[in-house]
C-alpha cells in the first residue's frame, strides 16, 4: 500500500515556480514569529501570575501576622521618609525609650532628622533613600530588645489600647481586598449550590457573623478575645464562607458593596497622606510625648443602631422563644433572631462614614482615626476654635467714609491696604501700611490705642456687636 500512494505522488506533475517558494518560506518565517511572540506571551503570563500570586501570598501572611500582632507597620515614601511602627512608645511612663529611639536612629550617617510619635505609635524618619528601610527597623528592633518590649504584642485586645489604621497603612487595603477576594469565591460557591440543587451546609454562619458583629456587648467580647485587627480580618472572611455555603448571593453582594466602600476610603486615606506628607514634617519635632489623661467620667453613648439593638432585643428573644415553642424547631427560632439583626442600618452608617471619609480626603483632609467617623451619630455637641475656620486673610466688610470721600473711594482705598497685607503677611494687623507713596495707614481700633471720632464710635461699637475688626483709615501724608 504504501508502494502505490508513492507512485501516486510520482504520477501528479508538480509546478514550483519563485513565487510559490517565497510565499512558502514568507509563511514559514511568519509562523516562527508568531510562535515565538506566543512563547514570549505565555512566559510572560506564567511570571505575571506567579509574581500575583506570590504578593498574594506575602500579603496573606502579612494580614496574618498582624491580625495576630507580630506584624510590624512600616511605610516607605518616595521622598526619602519612613514612617515604622514602635512598641510602646505610646506608654506616657516610656520616656527612656522614646529617647533612646530617637538618638540610635539620629545616630546612623544616613539619617537627616527623626520624630518619634507616641500619638500614632510611629517613628518619622528622612533619610538617604538609597539606604534600606530594614536598616532603621533593625535598629528600631534592637531598643526594642534592649527594654524587654521586643516580643509584645502589636495589637492590644483591651478597649483603651486599641490602636487606630495608619493613614499610610497598607494593611486597611489588603484586608478590604481579600475579603472582596472571599466573597468572589462565595459567590461561585453560591452559584454551584444554586445549579446543583444542593445547600451545603452552615448556611446560618454569615447571619451569625453578622449578629455577633452589631451587637456591641458580643462584639466588644470577641475584640477582648481576638483582638480588634483579628476580628477585622476573619469576620468578613467567615460571612462569605457561610453566604457561599448557604447561597446567600444577596448577602455576597451586600458585603462586597460594603468592603469595596472601604476599600476606596482607605485608598483615598492613604493617596492624601501621600501627597500631603512632605508639608506636614517640613517643621517638626523630636519627640511628641502621649497627653496625660484620665479615664472617662462615663462610657461612649450608643448610636442609634446600637440603642435599636437593645431595644429590640427583648422582643426579638420572645418572638423566638415563641416559634421554638410552636415548631419545635431551632432553625425557625434562629431565623427569627436573625431578624432582628439590624445589618442594614449598619451598612448604611458604614457607608455615610465611608463616604465621609473619602470627601475629606479629596478636599486634602487627612482622617487620622476613621473610626472616630462611625461616632458621628452620637455626637451632640461640636466645639471648634475660631482660627481653624480663618484663612488669615483680610476683606473689607463696610467702609464708612468721612466727609468729602465717597464710600467707593473708601472702600477702594481699605482694600488696597489690605491687599498689601494680604500678600505681605508679615506686618502686625494692629496697624497695616500700604505700599507705594500713598501713605495710608489702617489702625485697629481694638488692638492700639487710638482716638475714635465721635461720629464713628456708634459705627465701631456696632462692629465690634457684629464680631467684626473696626479698623481705622488714615492718610498720613
């Protein structure tokens, strides 16, 4: 058989002319290339991937430690400024080790200036950025060491050691995204379930999640228990597991809106800290000592969520108690309680807080603690100092004119004095001069002695009524 197809081919006249023989090699060239471009394509899909998912994996054990508090917080600008995480710095008792931070670090040639923080439990540092940032912690370490501090927690389970998220930490970043990475595989998981007919099993854990996490009294147990970064990290892990489990998509969807709420405020947190970092050390201090305060007169008040919690708790428990007795059944009497969770109300503070967050951050205010913003809604009373509402410049409210100026030519002259003020700020506002040769000169009628006109003290006295600054024109050309 073979013998006959050979012959076959032999009998069929072929015809190869230049041109064929060059499309053939053209194709072949062609063909090489693109293979090579898809090997080059696929080596680079396969290096992508295992770099993703070894920062997955580095970031993983990351949230680990620091849920269990081993790990340390550093942050590392582009600037040459670190900022690095320090244990007990904090305690107002611990001057020896503020001090003794900050001098081994001085000491090192590559480092400019240091500022150690109790406030916020860091360590600024400018440095050579070519020097590493494990150098200062290693040095950060070894005082550590030296007071016996070095393996103590990072993250305190009592109320009042709770610290807050950094705004240069990345950590808030990291837990929001793998909880939206657990809810992702939950929702498969839910699809699964819904295609195969099949609940799987440990379809009330999310609901439990949920209540343990509103209801302050089990929430505040679990922090003591766990500590607070735990507790951040495993509970939105465990509703997802059990949304996934239970087909609960919408519960999935609802938790992921939430987490990617907070995903973009700790994004915007630390975009604004970034950008706003340098002006905020441009004048700074060496040590900043914790304030010496006392414990509160009486406990923070409960928010309208909690206090719809308390109150409806009793009624909750009856009700269950109620259907326990008439079905015989714990999953009904559960369900009931589960009800009674107001998870609602607490995704709608999270995302006003979230929101909140994120407006001051675009308007370049850093929201140091944001869960001070969760508190809002027990806040009754707001006290401000006036000067943080000043932006240190002059307008001219009234002018009051003399006889023979009209109240344009006054006004026209007021402003141009405090237009000289305004861009040369070094004057004394108890009397502005202009420039130029005209000689005009405007005195505070509060702040230096002057002789008030007789026909302009009922002017100044309802000025002064009007919180308003009197200030007298004069020419003294």
């Amino acid at each position: 058989m073979p013998f006959r197809f050979l012959e076959c081919l032999a009998a069929v006249p072929v015809f190869a002319t230049e041109k064929t023989m060059d499309f053939v090699e053209t194709f072949v060239t062609e063909a090489r290339g693109a293979m090579h471009t898809a090997s080059d394509f696929a080596m680079d899909a396969v290096h992508t991937v295992g770099d993703f998912a070894s920062d997955a994996v580095e970031e993983g054990q990351d949230l680990v430690e620091d849920a269990i508090g081993t790990h340390r917080r550093v942050w590392q600008g582009q600037n040459g400024h670190a900022q690095i995480e320090v244990r007990g710095i904090d305690n107002p008792e611990n001057d020896a080790i503020r001090e003794n931070i900050k001098e081994a670090l001085q000491n090192l040639k590559e480092v400019r200036w240091v500022e150690v923080n109790a406030l916020t439990r860091r360590v600024a540092v400018a440095f050579d950025s070519r020097t590493p940032v494990e150098r200062l912690v290693s040095v950060v370490e070894s005082v550590e060491m030296l007071y016996g501090i070095r393996e103590r927690n990072l993250a305190p389970k009592r109320d009042g050691d709770m610290p807050f998220d950094h705004p240069s930490d990345a950590e808030p970043i990291h837990r929001a995204m793998a909880a939206l990475a657990g809810n992702g595989l939950a929702f498969g998981f839910s699809i699964i379930g819904q295609v195969t007919g099949k609940v799987l099993f440990m379809d009330r854990l999310a609901s439990t999640v949920s209540m343990i996490d509103i209801i302050p009294q089990s929430r505040i147990f679990v922090e003591r228990l766990i500590g607070r970064p735990a507790k951040r990290l495993l509970f939105p892990l465990l509703s997802a597991f059990g949304n996934g489990l239970g087909q609960g998509t919408v519960g999935i969807i609802a938790d992921s809106v939430q987490q990617a709420s907070l995903l973009t405020e700790a994004q915007a947190r630390k975009r604004v800290w970034e950008r706003r970092e340098p002006e905020l050390y441009d004048k700074h201090e060496d040590v900043i000592n914790p304030p010496i305060v006392g414990p509160r007169p009486c406990p923070i008040p409960d928010g309208p969520v909690e206090e719809w919690v308390k109150d409806s708790a009793m009624y909750t428990l009856m009700l269950a108690s109620l259907t326990l007795a008439y079905t015989w059944r714990f999953s009904a009497a559960a369900d009931v309680l589960f009800c009674g969770v107001a998870k609602a109300a607490h995704f709608g503070r999270e995302g006003f807080s979230s929101q909140i967050g994120r407006v001051l951050a675009a308007r370049g205010v850093i929201p140091m603690d944001p869960t001070s913003l969760r508190r809002l809604d027990r806040v009754n009373t707001v006290v401000l100092d006036s000067n943080t509402l000043l932006t240190g410049r002059l307008i001219v409210q009234d002018a009051i004119p003399v006889e023979g100026l009209s109240i344009e030519e006054a006004d026209d002259l007021a402003r141009r004095v405090l237009s000289y003020y305004n861009e040369n700020s070094n004057q004394h506002p108890r009397s502005l001069e202009s420039r130029g040769d005209e000689n005009l000169k405007l005195i505070s009628c509060n702040l230096t002695p002057v002789k008030i006109p007789d026909q302009f003290k009922h002017v100044v006295l309802r000025m002064e009524e009007d919180g308003l600054l009197p200030y007298l024109l004069r020419n003294n050309g």
